[in-house]
C-alpha cells in the first residue's frame, strides 16, 4: 500500500479518536470519565490514538527512508580511497571503472553484516567472469580489524578507509548504519542502493542486469 495513503488513514484515525474523547467527555464534570461505559470508551479511544500514531510515525519514517534510496541512485558514483587487506596496498574505486562495482560498507560490530560477507564472497567467485567486482570496505583502524581476521573476505576487494576522509555522500549515508550496499554499472553510475542485509540471491538480482 502507499505509504502516503497509510499516513492518512492514520491521521484519520488519530482525528476519530481525538473527537470520539471530546464527545464522550465534554459534559463530563471535570472532562473525566464518570461511569463504567464512559472508562470504556475512553480507554479503546486513547488505544485508538496511541496505534494510529505509531502507524503515522512508522509511515512517515518508511517515506523518508524510500526518499533517501530514491536521492541515492542514478548519479555518478564518489571515487574514495582504501587501503587493501592484507597488503596495505592503497586502491581507489575508480581503479574499477568498466567493471560492475558491488561497493559493500560493513563492520566488526555489526552482525548482519557478518552474516552477509560469505554471501558477497560467492557472488564475487561465481560472477568474477562476468565482469563483477565485489568491494568490501569497513571504516574501522587497521589495528581493530586485525583482531577479526577470519571475518575478511577471501575473494572479493577487501579494504579499509579512513572515517574523516569519506567523501559525500557515502558520509552522510554511512550514518544510517550498516550494511550499506550499492550496485555501480560500468559507466560509473550507481543503479541500486541497499540499507540493510542481503544474502546471495539477492545480491544476485540487484547486479545481474548489469552484468
């Protein structure tokens, strides 16, 4: 369903509740509840504002998030600078211009993004051929990540980047938390943008019309 639609059927919602309360209580001594049936009515309309709110809340939040994914895609992917694990070799973004890019942002502290590296480790063995490179990136010191070293990937382009050189707008995306994902075609644009965890069969959608 639209997500506007939601946002206004729960404004409804809140409205009907609001004047239910009103009509109930305005001859009410005190505008509280004086009988069983006035309680009644007054609790199931109080319940009625409190879940019509969290759906405005939850409504209005999901149109932010659709809004950022629709700002995020279709421009020109931002160039930034890594160094490789477990070389320390620097490596740029750019370096893989002509290829299909999966950029991936993760972190030791985050689970899902755990979860997901074996799966971006496959999409990269299984599609290598095809022209897909895989980046993995966390922005957390070398000295850290050494300590989680069986969490590296082992196939696709593993690296770190320093946090007060990101370039916008990973920057401000990256505050949304991890895993970040984006699908960059091979003219440097980027098609597909995804907040949260996936597994291999979705990484799979995502970067095959591209391939």
């Amino acid at each position: 369903m639209n997500m506007v639609v939601v946002a206004v059927i729960a404004a409804c919602m809140v409205l009907t509740g609001i004047a239910f309360l009103w009509l109930l209580l305005r001859r009410s001594e005190g505008r509280k509840p004086q009988g069983g049936m006035e309680w009644v009515g007054t609790v199931l309309s109080g319940l009625l504002i409190l879940c019509a709110g969290f759906l405005l809340a939850l409504a209005l939040a999901y149109q932010e998030q659709a809004t950022g994914e629709a700002a995020a895609v279709d421009r020109p992917a931002s160039d930034i600078a890594f160094w490789m694990l477990p070389t320390d070799t620097p490596g740029r973004l750019a370096d893989y211009e002509g290829n299909v890019v999966l950029l991936n942002f993760w972190a030791t502290w985050c689970q899902p993004c755990i979860t997901e590296l074996p799966e971006l480790d496959r999409l990269q063995r299984d599609f290598e051929h095809q022209g897909l490179t895989v980046i993995t990136l966390s922005d957390e010191p070398r000295e850290e990540l050494d300590m989680f070293a069986d969490l590296w990937p082992r196939n696709t382009v593993s690296g770190y980047f320093a946090p007060q050189a990101t370039p916008e707008p990973y920057r401000s995306e990256l505050e949304r938390g991890r895993p970040i994902s984006y699908v960059i075609d091979r003219e440097g644009l980027v098609r597909q943008f995804i907040l949260g965890a996936g597994n291999y069969d979705t990484f799979e959608r995502y970067v095959r019309p591209y391939l």
